[in-house]
C-alpha cells in the first residue's frame, strides 16, 4: 500500500495568510488607534474648556439671579406690598364722605362768600335787606347753594372711587412684571447648564468611540485568527483522511494513490463551482472510526491493507450523498482525486472570502 498523501500545502498557505491577515488587521488598527490619539486628546481638552466656561457661566448667572430676587424680596416687595395696602384701603365709605363733606364744606364758603359781596352791593344801592326783592334773591341763592352742594358732595364720592380703582389697577400691573429679571438669569444659567453638561459627555462619547475601533480591530484579528484556526484544522482532519481512505481502497492491491493527470489525456473538461465545493465540503461530516475485522472479513478484505487504529475521515455514504456518485462509486469506496479537486476548490473559495475581507478592513469597513 502507499503511503503517499494528498498535497495540503494549499490550504497550509490559506491558514498562514489568515494568521498573516490577522496580525497585519491588528496591527493597522493600533496604529489608527495610536495616530488619531492627539485629536482625541485636543478634542476632549477643547471640550473640557468650553464646558469649564459654560459652568463659570452657570454659576455667575445663577448668582446673579439671587441678587435679583434678593433685591426684588428685600426693597420692592415692601413698597409694592404698601402701594397695593393703599390701594386697596383707599376707597372706603369714610373717605367718600370726608371728601364729601370738604366739598361740601368749600361750598358753602363760596357761597357764604357771595352773600356777603351781594348785601353789601345792595346796601350801598339803598336797597332794604328786608324787602321782597332781597328775600327772594336770597332765597335763590341757598337753593343754588345745596344744589352746588350736593353736586360737589357726589363729585368728591365719584373721584374717591374713581382714585381707589386707578390704583388698584396699577397695583395689579405692578404685580405682573415682577422678577422678570431674575427669571431671565435663571433660564441663562439652566442652559448654561445643559449646555456644560452636553459639552462634557462629548469627551465621553470620543473616548467611547476610541475604544469601539479597537474593539473591531480586536474582533477581526480575532476572526481573521478563528479562520486561520479552521483552516489549519481542515488540513490535518484531511491528512487524518487520508490514512483512512488509504485503507478502503487497499484491497486495490496496494494500488498507487497518484492518478494520471496529464490534460491530454482528458476529455470533457468543465469548469468546477468553489462554492458550490466548499458547500459539499462543509456538509459532509468527519467521524472518528475504526475498522471492524470481522466485517473486513465478510467483504475478503485483509486487515493488513487497512489501519488497525483508530482514524479519522468521512463515511463514503456522505460522500456519495453530498458529492454524487463519481466521488463515491457505490457509496462504498471513495475516489482520492474528486476528493481531492473539491478540497482544492474549498480552499479557492475561502481564499476568495479571505481577499475579499482584507479589502474591507483596508478601506476602514467593519467586518
């Protein structure tokens, strides 16, 4: 029997790229890392100042906004509360009628006044004070008096009123522009506020994106590696098969495993699917197994042309059922060439999506 096995070395270089690539992503992220630390510094250096200056502001507004209150609540307040004690004590009955009767009262003193003008006219025109004329002018007069009189009495009411309600207003208009000052500094210290706080999470949020790339840069290497793992694994599970297929077709009398491949010799050639390999590569299952005797030999196969150990390989029934008949004849034997070529193109495909990955993290793509 020989002793000859496939050539891995193809999916030998795909698992050193893939550790290469894995060492190489690694690297190009540390380094982006290492190259873009000055602006993350810069940037969380200018944030903290602008921050640091929206607190002073913060602070100074907020203390500027207890001034005002403090002044409102210790000057204004106490003579606002006395303008709006006045006004609302002012128009009162007693006032109507003090002012009523000072009205009244400055009447009657013009008209007082009058009379005395108007007998002293008549007494130097010789007119007798007793008589009819000088009775009814003067009984003209004291009507006119109390009609003047009760006029100015209503009058002096109606202006109390009028006064108490002017100032009642006033005091109501005084009341709505209260601490708009310091309401105004407050809202300028809130924002100062908000803003501080928003400007400082910005920090925050660099030095979490930071740690973002280097956790991707972590992660591809670590895929990148995981590839490279596999593949190193497919290698000497197909090495493993190998001493197993060597055995199934002993019986071949020791028949060599190398097969003519020269394209002249060939026929009908046509151009093989990796995926569609790859596909059927993944599909079929790899067991541990050993070869029973006493089935060997029920079949007339010697022990002598299998290994008596323990092996590793696929089941030619899997074969047959994910690769077709000509890569197992039977579901009994395997045919080491097929099996071979689909390895071969396995590893193209993977090789594909190898390239294809080291492309997209060269162009700063996640993976």
């Amino acid at each position: 029997m020989c002793s000859d096995a496939p050539d891995q070395s193809g999916v030998n270089a795909a698992a050193l790229a893939n550790a290469e690539l894995s060492k190489e992503s690694l690297a190009w992220y540390k380094q982006i890392y290492a190259e873009s630390a000055p602006d993350r510094a810069k940037a969380a250096a200018t944030n903290e100042r602008v921050s640091n200056a929206q607190l002073a502001a913060l602070d100074s507004n907020t203390a500027l906004s207890n001034d005002y209150a403090n002044y409102q609540k210790n000057t204004f307040r106490p003579l606002e509360q006395g303008i709006v004690a006045d006004a609302a004590s002012y128009d009162t009955e007693a006032r109507r009628d003090s002012e009523a009767g000072k009205a009244i009262a400055d009447v009657t003193q013009g008209f007082s006044s009058a009379r005395d003008q108007n007998a002293r006219a008549m007494a130097r025109m010789g007119v007798n004070p007793s008589s009819g004329r000088s009775v009814a002018m003067g009984n003209q007069t004291a009507i006119a008096q109390a009609s003047a009189q009760a006029s100015a009495a209503a009058g002096a009411r109606q202006n109390v009123e009028t006064q108490g309600y002017a100032r009642k207003m006033d005091a109501a208009n005084l009341g709505r522009g209260l601490a708009s000052n310091q309401a105004t500094s407050a809202g300028i210290a809130l924002n100062a506020g908000n803003s501080a706080v928003g400007n400082a999470g910005q920090t925050l949020a660099q030095g979490n994106q930071a740690a973002a790339q280097m956790a991707q840069g972590w992660g591809t290497a670590i895929n990148a590696n995981n590839s490279a793992g596999k593949l190193y694994g497919k290698s000497a599970e197909l090495a493993s098969q190998d001493t197993g297929l060597m055995g199934v077709v002993g019986q071949l009398g020791g028949a060599a495993i190398s097969k003519y491949s020269d394209e002249n010799l060939k026929t009908d050639v046509q151009t093989a699917d990796p995926e569609q390999a790859l596909a059927e590569i993944n599909s079929t299952p790899v067991k541990n197994f050993k070869y029973d005797p006493a089935k060997l030999a029920a079949r007339g196969i010697p022990e002598s042309e299998v290994d008596a150990g323990e092996s590793t390989g696929p089941m030619a029934q899997d074969v047959n059922a994910n690769m077709g008949e000509d890569a197992a004849p039977g579901s009994e034997k395997i045919n080491l060439v097929t099996l071979n070529g689909k390895t071969m193109l396995a590893v193209q495909a993977l090789d594909k999506k190898i390239n294809r990955l080291a492309k997209l993290i060269e162009q700063g793509v996640s993976a």
